[in-house]
C-alpha cells in the first residue's frame, strides 16, 4: 500500500538504522488487516534524539519503537510512563495519547503475553538468567504477573544485584541473586526457566549455558529470549528433556502485536507476523 496523505505513521528511532525484522513484521500486519499505516526505520543519533520526538508529535505519529541507545535517553523527552516502563526505566515504545507522548516498555510484555500460552506465570517460581535490559524487562513483567520468586542468576554481581533490588522494592515478588561463576543446577521446583542473556545469540550460535543438564525436568517451561536463531542450544536441550519449550520468536512477535495494539487498537493475527520473521531469519 502507497503511503499517502491519510496514512498513520508509525517507526523505529535507533542508531544505527539497522536490516531490523521488526519493520517487515509490522508493516506486513499492517497490509493483512488493511489498515493504511506505515511503519518506517529511522536513524536517529543521541543528540538529535529531542529533535526526532518533537519532530514525530508535531507530524501527529501515532507512535514509534526506540531501541539501543535511545531507550533510557527518550524517558527525558516523553509526557508521561507506563507502569513497568516506569520501574524498568526503560522504554521501548512510545504511544500517543491525546496529546501527550507516553513511553511503555512492550519487550517483557510480549514475553509474559507469548509465555502464557504454555503457563500462567501467577503464583509460579523461576529462575532467570541474565541482567541486562532483556532481562530487567522480563522479571519486571513476570513479577507485575504474579511470579512468587525470581531467583536471578548472573554472572557479574553488581548487575544482578542491581536487578534483585529493583525487583524487590519495586514489585510485590521475591528476588534473590545466584553469582553464576559454576555450572547451575535448577532448583528441584521451579516452574520457569528463562534465558534473558545474550548466549547463543547469532552469530555465537554454539554458545550454551552452563546449566547441570540433568536438573531440568519434563514440568519445566524454558523459555530462551533469543530469536535469532529461534532453535538454541537451550531450545534444543530443553526439548530433549522433555520439558516445555517456548522460543524467543514468541517475544519478539508479541512485543509488536502489543505495540499495534496500543497505535492502532487494533488484536493483529500474530501468526502472519511469525511467520514473516520466520522467513527473515531462515533464508540467511
Ligand atoms: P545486555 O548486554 O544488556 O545483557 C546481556 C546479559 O547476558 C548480561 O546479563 C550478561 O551478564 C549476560 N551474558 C552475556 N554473555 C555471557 C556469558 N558468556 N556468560 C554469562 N553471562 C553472559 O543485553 P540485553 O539484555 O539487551 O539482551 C540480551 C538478549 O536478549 C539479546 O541477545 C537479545 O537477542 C535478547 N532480546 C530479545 C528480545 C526479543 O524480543 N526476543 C528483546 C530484547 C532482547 P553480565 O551482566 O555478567 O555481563
């Protein structure tokens, strides 16, 4: 569909303006349910990034996604917050309302939105690894889900002390650290496993983590936030213990199907935006 004077704008400010599946899988929601809007990649450098969001409100988009390094640099320019945006600190989407731009945070809701589909995270315990920005949205989701216990298991100990701080003042769950500096066995117990570090990602795609094997049982749900490959050595290895397996294709493509929801109010067909991404990733 031509863009034209009626079209609703919406896009991603990032620096670079990286080859980003998340244009594709957008703009193809867009032409399956008709609707005349776009979804356009924008390079956007530090300095000019107050320029860019004055620049989109006085065009009237309805929107857009900021990625790194823009997500904790944007909040000083919005109106408003979200509630986990507000206590990741971190925003990822922004949503006009009225007149006002509200920052949200959509990386973990799509994550908690793809994981109910195995599990309802209410009243469950879980072990996540990592403590960065993927990880920090994801527990903040989790526990704003009702997750009893989030034991965090990171390999630098400030940042995952940072993050079982954050969790346990800001949110009604009960964190605690695991240093990972030794191979981790998953506490008998645990509902959800979950790899929110960047091991295995493309092109590391060896990479594994170092868990005890044997402590991951058929009850489990492991869920890797990894999507590029969609099928880890966590994915596998999981699979091959007969536990339940969610990829990180499931986030990524939720986190969009929350942020069209928010622009547009419209429930896209998930299923057309996997498997435009699933095409991305699989014709490398
Ligand atoms: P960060 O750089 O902020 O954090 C990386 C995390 O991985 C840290 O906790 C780091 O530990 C840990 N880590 C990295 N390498 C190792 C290693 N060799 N051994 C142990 N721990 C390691 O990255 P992000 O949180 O932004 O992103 C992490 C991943 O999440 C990315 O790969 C990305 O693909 C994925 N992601 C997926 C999304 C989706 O929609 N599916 C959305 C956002 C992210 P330490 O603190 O010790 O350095």
């Amino acid at each position: 569909m031509a863009p034209n004077f009626l079209s609703q704008l919406t896009g991603s400010f990032a620096m670079p303006a990286a080859e980003n599946p998340t244009v594709s899988m957008i703009e193809a929601a867009y032409r399956h349910h008709d609707l005349d809007w776009r979804y356009i990649n924008c390079e956007v450098s530090p300095d000019a990034l107050g320029d860019a969001v004055r620049g989109a409100k006085a065009m009237g988009w309805a929107g857009f996604n900021c990625s790194i390094p823009h997500k904790v640099a944007v909040i000083d320019h919005l109106d408003g917050l979200g509630q986990s945006a507000e206590i990741m600190g971190a925003v990822n989407t922004v949503v006009r309302r009225g007149h006002s731009l509200i920052g949200e945070n959509t990386d973990g809701k799509g994550f908690v939105q793809a994981m109910r589909e195995a599990i309802d995270p209410d009243g469950k315990s879980v072990v996540l690894f990592g403590a960065g920005g993927a990880a920090r949205a994801v527990s903040v989701e989790l526990a704003l889900a009702g997750a009893r216990t989030i034991n965090i298991v990171n390999r630098s100990p400030a940042r995952g002390g940072g993050l079982v701080g954050l969790l346990n003042e800001r949110t009604p769950t009960s964190a605690d650290l695991t240093v990972w500096d030794r191979t981790f066995a998953i506490p008998e117990g645990t509902d959800i496993v979950v790899n929110a570090t960047s091991i295995g990602l493309f092109p590391d795609v060896d990479g594994r983590l170092d868990i005890d094997m044997a402590s991951l049982t058929p009850g489990m749900v492991v869920a890797d936030g990894i999507h590029n490959p969609p099928r880890t050595n966590l994915v596998r290895d999981a699979e091959a213990r007969g536990c339940t397996v969610l990829d990180g294709l499931g986030m990524l493509v939720n986190q969009g199907v929350i942020a069209i929801k928010y622009w547009t109010d419209i429930d896209v067909d998930p299923s057309v935006m996997r498997r435009t991404v699933e095409e991305l990733l699989y014709s490398h």
